[in-house]
C-alpha cells in the first residue's frame, strides 16, 4: 500500500509541476518546494549543561471513592543527565517509592473518599546536555557481565525469540561487529516502520504483534522498543529510556520539542544499546521516523531527504539535551494497588473505585506538565 501511495504522489507531483510550468507559475515553484530542499542542520553536541525545573499538577475533577496517584521522577544519573532534588505537595497522604525491579522513582499520593478536589503538585530539577557518540574515541572499560544480561532479557511487551529473533537475525545479515549490527537494525527501523499519528499517547510498545500483524506504523514506543527488542535478541543489551520533551530544538525541528509552558503530550521515549569498545550509546530511529512523516506538510519517503538526513545520522549516537529521561522500566508493578503491571511508567497514573484513569486523556484526567530553564 505504501509503495503505491509512493507512486501515486510521485505522479502526482510531476504532473502538478508540468501544469504549472505551462501555466507560467514557474516563479512559485522554489516556494512550493524549499521545505524539501533547504539544507537543515542537526548535530547536537555535549558540553553545555541546561538546567531545568519540571513541574506535574494533578487535579482530580470527580473523583470516586479513594484515589490514588502515581507520578514519575526523574531516576537517571548518567553522563548527560542529573537528576537532583525534587518537591511537592498534595492534600492527600504521600509517598517517594519505587518500583521493586527497575527502581523507577515515583510519588505516590492517596486522598481519602471524602476529599472533594484531590491535587497534588510534583516540581523537579535536573541538568541535561546534548550527547553524541565519538566514534573515534578509545575502547572503554566493559560493563559489568550481570548488567548486560539483565538488558538481553525478555519483558511481557518485548520477547526475543520467535518473529523478533527471525527478523533480526535477517535485519543484521552481513554485519559482524556490535556497531555494524546497530547500525543494520537501526536503518532496518527507518526503512520499514513510520509514525503513525492517530496511536494514541507514545503507542503502546507490543512488538510481536506488530511483527505478527505486519502493521509496523506506530510512536516511539513501538518503534524504540522494537529497536530495543530486536537488538536483545540477537545478543546487543539495550533498553528504552522514557521520558519528556522540555524546550524547543535548538535546530529549529518543530516536531522534535516541546512547548515548556505546556507539555501535554510531549512524552517520548528514546533507546540506548551497549556496543563493545563504545559502552552505552545513544539511539532514536523512532524520532527520525517522526520528522520524515510530520516536520513538513509532505510525507517524506527517504531519510536521505536533505531534512531528513541530520537527524538520522545524528540520531544514530546521540540527541538533544532539550529531554528529561524519567527511567528504564518496564512491567512495572506500581505499590499500593492491586491493579495490572504498566508497560512502562512515563505517564501520570491515576485510579479510583471505577478502576484506572486514562492517561492518555490529560485534559479529562486533568493534569498539566510544564517546564522552566533556570539559569545558574
């Protein structure tokens, strides 16, 4: 279907253009084509730490019986975030805890049935920088054994055998060194899955049923995870890194920022994969996919698209420091309910007596995310 629309556009365009032509309007066409065609930069580079204060609000408009909160933290501390002190405050009864597998960091509140406007506040500071691999840099010290085997495990939304497996191993033919797989896999990601903008929230992050169904359209945890998942099964550690779009590019992509004042719906996910000799590097096949289907008003079909193609080199290693990591986790058991494992905890989560509330849905389940740059 895709390879028809492909063709059909094409047709199309070459017979607009023709038409316009004759029709003397030769003058509009630099115009109609500059968002192909302009040359665009993308190279994020470390170095420079921005420091940032993030605050949730949560509002429960009707609630039903006990309510209960789950919010999550900022639990990464690596070499290009710091995640550093947190506050709140609620009318209810709160919590800091965490999950018992991943330790995800989270905020628990819990208002009694007679609290008529339940809320709670969550305010956190972080510092994030730009991050691009070196290629070029001297092998690193390996991680440790246990750590990479803890990241080649199979979770309820990523297996490693069956489909997963069979289109990796096919995904990765030829490739012989860690780095040459990733990359394989990557550009397989970028060649064969697109954004799908009607999936609700980031998706959902089911990667044999997608393989199985051959519907490869989705968000960035589909196609993030997919990425993690085929790169755990043929012996490449990797993980989903879930988080938040804080501020606007610094390149000037609209679709790869977000509005500090109101972050509704800015949620993303990236990915990291160990390379032997490189360590934990920095992956996004899932943002390319986003700028090639979103940033202009055309669906662009080759991410060798002069806007296309910063962004896949760079992603490939690297991203903007404009993005709040939260954790890592997946199958998430929240405490203090008795409710199903989340997929992944990169949401606010609510449940009352009528069961959970729809994340996905922030203006309903009434909560706001908003950012603000601080200067130190």
């Amino acid at each position: 279907m895709t390879t028809v629309h492909a063709l059909a556009g094409a047709v199309a365009r070459r017979t607009f253009l023709k038409n316009s032509a004759l029709a003397g309007m030769a003058a509009a066409l630099p115009a109609i084509n500059f968002a192909q065609t302009a040359e665009r930069q993308f190279n994020p580079r470390p170095g420079l730490w921005r420091t940032f204060e993030v605050t949730t609000r949560v509002d429960i408009a009707q609630p039903q019986g006990v309510t209960r909160v789950w919010l999550p933290l900022p639990s990464v501390n690596s070499d290009w975030q710091k995640s550093l002190e947190s506050s709140f405050s609620s009318n209810g009864k709160t919590e800091l805890t965490s999950d018992d597998r991943y330790g995800a960091r989270m905020l628990y509140a819990e208002f009694a049935a007679d609290e008529a406007r339940p809320y709670v506040e969550l305010t956190s500071r972080i510092q994030t920088q730009n991050r691009a691999q070196n290629w070029a840099q001297a092998p690193v010290a390996a991680e440790d054994a246990a750590t990479l085997k803890y990241w080649m495990q199979p979770t309820s939304l990523l297996p490693t055998d069956g489909i997963v497996r069979t289109t990796a191993q096919e995904a990765i033919r030829g490739a012989s060194t860690d780095a040459e797989k990733a990359q394989k896999l990557f550009d397989w990601i970028v060649a064969n899955t697109f954004r799908e903008p009607k999936v609700r929230g980031c998706g959902e992050g089911d990667i044999k049923t997608m393989l199985e169904t051959g519907n490869l359209g989705g968000k960035c945890a589909d196609l993030n995870s997919l990425f993690v998942g085929l790169c755990r099964s043929v012996g490449l550690p990797a993980r989903d890194v879930y988080g938040i779009r804080l501020a606007p590019s610094a390149f000037g992509y609209k679709e790869l920022g977000g509005n500090s004042a109101s972050l509704k719906g800015a949620q993303h996910c990236r990915a990291e994969v160990y390379l032997k000799g490189y360590g934990w590097v920095g992956m996004d096949p899932a943002d390319v996919a986003k700028v090639m289907r979103m940033e202009t008003p055309e669906w662009i079909k080759t991410p060798k698209n002069t806007i296309v193609a910063p962004v896949n080199k760079a992603l490939f290693g690297g991203w903007e420091g404009n993005w709040m990591a939260y954790n890592s986790a997946h199958d998430v058991a929240l405490p203090h309910t008795a409710g199903a494992r989340l997929g992944f905890l990169m949401y606010p989560t609510a449940e009352n007596a009528d069961g959970r509330l729809d994340s996905y849905a922030p203006d309903d389940f009434k909560y706001q995310i908003s950012a603000k740059e601080i200067k130190v």
